[in-house]
C-alpha cells in the first residue's frame, strides 16, 4: 500500500513540476529537460523524508550516566526548506543540555536535527522544534538551542542580501542552567553569537 502511495505522489508531483515548466514557457520535451520532472519527485522525496516521522524515536534509547554538567554537540551542519518560497535555508545548528541522569548517543541529537529540518519548515519553528524533542525526550535540566542560517529567500530574491544570516535561540527548563549552556556555547562561538549579550 505504502508504495503504491508514493508512486501516486511522484507522479502528481511530475505533473505538477511538468505543468511549472510550461506555464514559464519551456519546452518540456527538450533533452534537458525530459527527465526533470522525475528527478524533482526523487528529489523531494530526500528533502521533505523528515514529514511524518517522529523525532523522539531516536532518543528513546538512553543511558543511565552519573553526569549533571553541561552536555555540547556544536556545528551541526543542515539545510532545510523554508514553507514560504520553497528554497533552502542552510545553516548549522547548536544543542547543549544538562542531563539529570540519561545521556544519549551523540549522533542521536544529530538525527533529530535533521528530521525536523527535512519538511517544509522556517527556522524558528526548527530552533523550537529540537528544544522540546530534547526536553520532553530526556528530562533534562536546561536545553539551549542556536540556530544561524542563511536564506536563500533573502539571497536569491527580495532584498538580495548574500552573507546575511538568521540567529534563532531556544531555551528550556531551569534559568541557571540555561545560562550556563548559553555561556558554554557562546565561549565556543563569540562571533556568531555575540547578539547574545545585547
């Protein structure tokens, strides 16, 4: 049943990518263009796979740790798509929380980052997102989640502005533990983050 249901949806999103390409005025039986609404069906597939799953699944597993401190995974690099002109906004996210007692592998919290990247998304709804994946997924003490990403929105029309980037924050749980995932991330990103102390 499944893929029957999604060979339903490449193909009316082949349509829909076939009917795009003459409505601006292009000949959609030309070489190059012959295959392209298969290849954007396949394509969309990989960039919204994140629609319907539940992030949480990937932290259900944990361990049990004698650690309270501070816990940092830096420099996540994603991209997502943003809801209001379908083009991509990339960037790298920041995740600290405090455990009280269960820690989970690494590359967990780097999964659910992309999971709730990869659908139709604006960033800070994302940023909020994986604050409460994490809160409610691990009983931690403090999330503190950063997100700085340049939209293509704004890069490739509008206003036209490359370089420029959004910062986004998130914070969950208790305020002094916030304020030493805000510190511990910010000492390894002053640059990026100075805006945290204005």
């Amino acid at each position: 049943m499944k893929s029957n249901e999604n060979e339903e949806n490449n193909r009316i999103i082949q349509s829909a990518i076939k009917s795009i390409l003459e409505s601006i005025g292009e000949d959609v039986t030309r070489e190059g263009l012959l295959d392209t609404p298969k290849r954007i069906s396949e394509l969309y597939s990989e960039l919204f796979s994140g629609v319907g799953q539940d992030p949480k699944e990937f932290l259900e597993i944990g361990f049990s740790e004698n650690y309270y401190d501070p816990v940092l995974l830096t420099n996540i690099s994603f991209f997502s798509i943003c809801e209001h002109h379908l083009l991509p906004f990339i960037g790298k996210a920041h995740i600290g929380y405090i455990p009280q007692g269960k820690v989970v592998g690494v590359s967990k919290l780097a999964r659910v980052v992309d999971v709730l990247a990869k659908r139709p998304q604006i960033q800070e709804r994302l940023t909020s997102q994986i604050a409460d994946t994490i809160n409610a997924s691990l009983d931690a003490l403090s999330v503190f989640v950063v997100i700085s990403a340049e939209h293509m929105c704004m890069t490739l029309r509008g206003v036209e502005k490359p370089g420029a980037s959004l910062t986004t924050f998130s914070e969950r749980g208790d305020s002094d533990g916030v304020d030493k995932l805000r510190m511990a991330i910010y000492s390894e990103y002053p640059n990026e983050l100075e805006n945290m102390n204005e």
